[in-house]
C-alpha cells in the first residue's frame, strides 16, 4: 500500500507537516518496503489558491491509497475522497511515526475536513 504523508523536509525523520496542500514535501512511503518517494511541493506552496486540490491530484497520480496529515481543508479532502484515497488528520511526529502508528491501527480516518480552506 501506498501513504502519502505531509513533511516539513525530504526524509521520514522529519515531522510531519500540519498542512496538506502548502506542505513543504510531500512523502509517498510504500508500506511493504518503506521507501519513499520525496514530492517537492514548492509550486503549491505558492499558489494563490487550489493548492489542496493540486496536492491531491498529485497523490492520486503516484498512487496513494492513504493520506497522513495534520489539517485537510474541505476541498482538498473532497478531491482526495473522489480520487478514492482515504484522509487521517491530526497527524503528527516523525513521517515514520505515523506510518508505523497507521499501520498498528493507532490512528482513524477522518470523516469531515478539519480546517478551513486557504490555512
């Protein structure tokens, strides 16, 4: 299975960045093997808006079955809902921590947005 976890920098010793769509990087870990591919995430860090969207669209395409991040705004997490990927908010540690706790069942996916748009 593939995780998309938010960072604030390129390894999963890093914390995990409270944003979604303006992380800084974005890690999309492959459970099996724990490796990862690192997303710079700079052109939706500056974007004037569409930023969650944009970020979605780019788990999708690597696919990412699991979103772990701090906050999802309510368009980011109905664009990663349509793309069939499932959002944990509330996230934080290490991006290895919060694979490991997913993967022990410590954490819950997340039925609503928890933060507004444009955060």
């Amino acid at each position: 299975m593939k995780i998309a976890v938010t960072s604030t920098g390129r390894t999963l010793q890093d914390p995990v960045d409270p944003r979604f769509g303006r992380a800084a990087f974005i890690l999309i870990v492959d459970t099996d093997t724990m490796e990862f591919e690192c997303i710079d995430n700079t052109p939706n860090i500056n974007a004037f808006k569409g930023a969650g969207i944009q970020s979605a669209g780019m788990i999708s395409d690597r696919g990412a079955e699991i979103l772990l991040t701090g906050y999802c705004g309510p368009n980011a997490f109905r664009t990663a809902q349509a793309a069939g990927i499932k959002v944990v908010s509330d996230v934080s540690g290490t991006g290895e921590e919060a694979v490991k706790q997913f993967l022990a069942g410590s954490l819950t996916y997340s039925n609503t947005p928890n933060a507004d748009g444009h955060w």
